[in-house]
C-alpha cells in the first residue's frame, strides 16, 4: 500500500534540494497535495485491471471490434514525467464481447502507474487475450512524452507509437492494415 508519510517527507526533501522554503505560504501544503495526487495518478500500482473485463456479453457474430481514442494519462517510471495520449484497440471476439467502458477502465488502471509505453501496450494486450479470450487482439498507443518536450531533446509534438498484436492479428497484416485504416479514417 502507499506510504503518504514517505511521499511527504519526500516532497519536502526535493523542494529543500532545490533551494525552496518548504514553510513558506504557497510551499506548505504542497507535500500533502501531492501524497493525495499519489494515490490518484498512481492508484493502478493496486489493482488488476483486467477485472473489469471479467464483464461480458453473447454476440452471435464474431466481427472486428474496435475502441479508438481513449484518452490515456500515464508517468514515465525514467523521470515521473506524464506522457499521454490515445488508446487504440481492436478485437476479433470468439463469442464474448467486453462492454465498451470496460475496454476504456482497462486502459486506465494499467495508465496510473509509472511505466514505460512499451510496456503499457503489451500488458493492456495481454489482459485483453487473457480475460476476452478472443481470435486475436491489437492494441495501439499513440503518446506525447513531456520528457521529450519539455525537458532533454525539447520536441514538443513528437508522439511516440507502440503497437502489440497477439493470435489473429500477429501475422495477418491484412488484419493488421484494416484496424489501422479504422483508427485513422473512420
């Protein structure tokens, strides 16, 4: 579990490491703030996030489902600086279907953790074959690194894209070419 006592002491080690008054007025509270930020941007560190799909539905028919634009917010376990952007997901059921939203809570609780891109693909890709059990999964980031614009090399607008594709997907760039076309045109 998290330990706000070390966040705070933390914080206030950092600010005194730059030069900061940790008692002056804008400064005092800020240890605090940021235990409980903690807690929020770093909450997926204590949960499976592929519980939520657990949920699923009967579908007749076993077309290419496809979730795109999912807004993602993650920290760079290189420097805990955020990197976001979009999710993309397509997924060929074999009879089950997640709800929609379960596919978006998915890709979130995997986001609040420090991390790298790479890694947040294929994790959100495994527990998707995992839980779905489908013919095949794709998952696609697209991600804006505030330690490449910000900081370091400083290219603001750069994105950085990971893609991950297991069973039907991995070989079939026939598969592969029709998710990306859907995510970029429809």
């Amino acid at each position: 579990m998290m330990d706000y006592e070390k966040i705070r002491e933390g914080v206030r080690l950092l600010l005194e490491g730059i030069g900061e008054d940790v008692d002056r007025e804008g400064l005092r509270e800020t240890p605090d703030r940021i235990a409980r930020m903690c807690a929020e941007i770093y909450g997926g560190l204590y949960e499976d996030p592929g519980e939520h799909l657990k949920k699923q539905f009967t579908v007749e028919r076993n077309d290419m489902v496809i979730e795109k634009d999912i807004t993602f917010y993650s920290t760079c376990e290189h420097h805990l600086l955020p990197f976001y952007g979009k999710a993309h997901i397509g997924y060929i059921p074999d009879g089950k279907v997640a709800g929609l939203s379960k596919l978006a809570r998915t890709v979130d609780g995997f986001a609040r953790r420090p991390q790298i891109q790479e890694k947040m693909t294929r994790d959100i890709a495994n527990a998707l074959e995992k839980h779905l059990k489908p013919r095949g999964v794709i998952v696609m980031l697209e991600a804006e690194h505030t330690c490449m614009t910000m900081r370091g090399i400083k290219k603001p607008g750069s994105r950085t894209v990971t893609i991950v594709a297991l069973g039907a997907f991995e070989d079939n760039m026939e598969l592969q070419n029709r998710f990306l076309d859907m995510v970029r045109n429809a």
